[in-house]
C-alpha cells in the first residue's frame, strides 16, 4: 500500500491515495498497484460510515460525490480494479476480487463499520455483482479458466445505493447497439430496412420498427457471442494440443495468439433519437454526444473493442453474469435507489427493472432532478446543486443504517 495525503480542493476535506495488491494480480514492474483509489474524510475525521465507488473501466478515484459526502461525515473510497481504462480484458471474477480489496482496506485499516457500495451508472450492477457473490458464491470463470482466488471470501457490505445506474453491461450494449449492421466485419453498409438513422424510419419510430429493430439488435448479440465462443473454443484447444506435445508449431502459436472483436457501431438506442420512447426529461442524444448520428460512427462507444473473454464476461446479454438482474434476488440489504429524471444513458424502464430486481422489499426509491454526472441540465456546465443535493440524500438515507 502507498500512501499519498493531500488536499482535495474542497476545504474541511483530505485525500489520501490507496495502492494494493490483489489476491490474482501484483504491482507492475513499472510500479503500479492493480487496485488504487482515493480515500476521502473530513480532516481530522476517521469515519465509521463509508462508501465505496467502482465501475467496471471507468477511473472513480475522483468520482464527483466524494468531496459531497466527505463534508458530510462519510468517508468515500473511489476505487479501481485493475481494469480502469482497459475494458477490453475485463474478467467479472477477478474484478468482484480487486473490489474486495478495497473493502477490506476499510474495515481493517480505517476501521469502518457500515461500509455501502455505491453503484453509480456500470457501477450499479458491478457492485450487485460484488453483494450477490459475497452473500451466495455463484459467479464462475469461463470455461478453461481457474477460478479467482479470494472468490469464494468477500466480505459482504452493509448497504447498497443504485444512482444514475443501469441494469448491467449486457443491458446497455444491447440497447445501443446499432440493428442494422450486416455484416459484423463491416463498420459502415446499413440494412435499409433497419437504418433508425433513416428519416423515413423517424424520429419518431413506428411500434413496427421498433419492435424490428429490437430483435435486430439480440441477432448481433448472439452472432458476436457465436464468434467469440469460437475464438474460445479453438484458443482451448490449441492449448491442449501444446501442453500434451501433440500439436505443430503452428498451433502452439495459435496457443499464444489473443483473439480481438471489434464491435462496431454502439451508440444506436433509438432512444437517443425519439424521445416519446421511455419518456424523461432528457434532451435528444445520447451520453456519448448530442449527434448520435455522428458518434454511433465513430471511435467511442460500449464495448467498442474486446477479448472473446471479455466480451462473454461482461457484454454478451446471452452469457455475462454482469446484471442486476442475475443479482438482484441476493442484494436483501438495505437498498437505496436513486433515478436522474433527464439521464441520457439510464431511462425510466432501466430503472424500473433495477427496482424489480433488487430484493430488499422496503428499498427506497427516489429521484434527483439531473443528467447523468449529477448536472442540471444535459448539456450544461456543472452546478453544484444537483449533486448537493444528491449527496444530501445518500447521506440522511445512510445515517438510517446505524
């Protein structure tokens, strides 16, 4: 563990850097821990509440309630597995234990004893993964894989907080994947009859479209599955072939080649485009941009680049774990869930389907006039207000725990 204090900016509150070893992974050569995040509390404060904040690549270190809550008397984690910034590996077991890390870390050394995760946006159903696994082990690597270590001995939380969260990866990719790709090798030719970009299509689109280009959508998902269970197939048995002597030059290199899977064209919800479909208060585009017509095209997007692996472990609606919905029956803890009503990446259905997954029978539902990141208005530039008060919420609900 490295230690860095310091000023966070906001007055009252001290930042302290956290760097660890996992149970499945050491520090890099170059000196980087796996797991690393920021503590925050209040100076002169050691917290006995304290949330911990991790999304599946996205760097939470300095995730925009730490100071807010900080402030408040609670302590704030912000924490990254080894897969900040690179998606494209993700493995759900090994992440599950680099969060375990961070939990830990609070109740050993800073001696928490209420410790909530927050499952902010992907965090969501990264942290009801996290809560499912440690009160009934479930989650299994994929086939040819060791289990993680430490999979089995996660310490459950004592409180769960969905804000601006979607029901999970798979949930997300399918929804915003685009429909009328033909040809998973060719990132521009468009099905005519399924181009949502199509004015003769809409905004706004016919139940009929709708309805079609939905089940467009699962097609990809389960010829890219279909790929990437091949690509699985055959590194396993290119493997076998080099440990057992039996196998050729080439095929031992086929053992030590990585299989990629581009996946083109993901910021395509028709949502995006007609904002009758799940009605909030958002404006038109998506949480990539305001053009999704421009975007969907270019280099971002979910799951844009990934490993058959990855891509079975955290996107495939067919075969990833990574849902609320696979997790929800477990997370019997207290519950607070959380909706921004002008959200352009989690939309009133997304979050009635958390609210029905989750399996704590008095969790409790709220909302928060804001975009995505916790800003007033899509668009604009950030107000303290929103998040404020977001802040203000999570902490009276938290001062209920004790």
């Amino acid at each position: 563990m490295t230690k860095n204090p310091g000023g966070s900016g906001t007055p009252g509150v001290t930042r302290e850097f956290i760097g660890m070893d996992s149970p499945t992974a050491r520090r890099a050569g170059s000196g980087g821990h796996p797991c690393q995040g920021i503590y925050y509390r209040g100076v002169g404060r050691k917290p006995k509440v304290a949330m911990i904040a991790t999304h599946y690549q996205i760097d939470f270190s300095e995730h925009y309630l730490a100071d807010y809550m900080a402030t408040r008397g609670i302590g704030f984690l912000g924490w990254n597995t080894r897969f900040r910034g690179h998606e494209s590996s993700f493995l759900l077991d090994h992440a599950l234990v680099d969060v375990g890390v961070g939990i830990q870390w609070l109740r050993d050394v800073q001696g928490v004893e209420t410790i909530v995760l927050l499952g902010n946006s992907g965090g969501g159903s990264l942290m009801a993964a996290y809560q499912a696994q440690a009160v009934d082990p479930h989650v299994t690597p994929l086939e040819g894989m060791r289990p993680a270590a430490g999979l089995g001995d996660l310490i459950p939380a004592d409180g769960y907080v969905a804000s601006a969260a979607h029901p999970g990866r798979p949930d997300v990719l399918t929804a915003w994947m685009d429909g009328s790709v033909v040809d998973e090798l060719d990132a521009v030719t468009s099905a005519p009859t399924l181009d949502l970009f199509d004015e003769h299509h809409g905004p706004p689109y016919s139940p009929e479209f709708v309805e079609r280009y939905r089940a467009a959508q699962l097609d990809r998902i389960a010829r890219i599955d279909e790929q990437a269970r091949r690509y699985v197939a055959e590194a396993l048995q290119a493997r076998k072939a080099s440990r057992s002597g039996s196998g050729s030059a080439a095929a031992r290199r086929r053992a030590g080649t990585a299989r990629v899977i581009t996946v083109w064209r993901t910021d395509a919800d028709l949502r995006a485009m007609d904002q009758s479909l799940d009605k909030s208060d958002r404006g038109y585009g998506s949480v990539y941009g305001a053009k999704p017509e421009v975007t969907n095209y270019g280099i971002v997007g979910f799951g844009r680049l990934t490993t058959p692996d990855a891509w079975l472990s955290t996107w495939s609606a067919l075969s990833s774990n990574a849902t609320i919905n696979k997790a929800g029956p477990d997370m019997t803890l207290p519950s607070l869930l959380v909706t921004y009503t002008a959200d352009n990446c989690v939309f009133p259905s997304d979050f009635e389907a958390i609210v029905a997954a989750v399996g704590r029978s008095d969790k409790r539902i709220d909302s928060i006039a804001a975009d995505h990141y916790g800003n007033p208005h899509y668009g604009n530039p950030v107000d303290g207000g929103a998040r404020d008060g977001a802040a203000a919420l999570l902490d009276a609900w938290m001062r209920e725990l004790n």
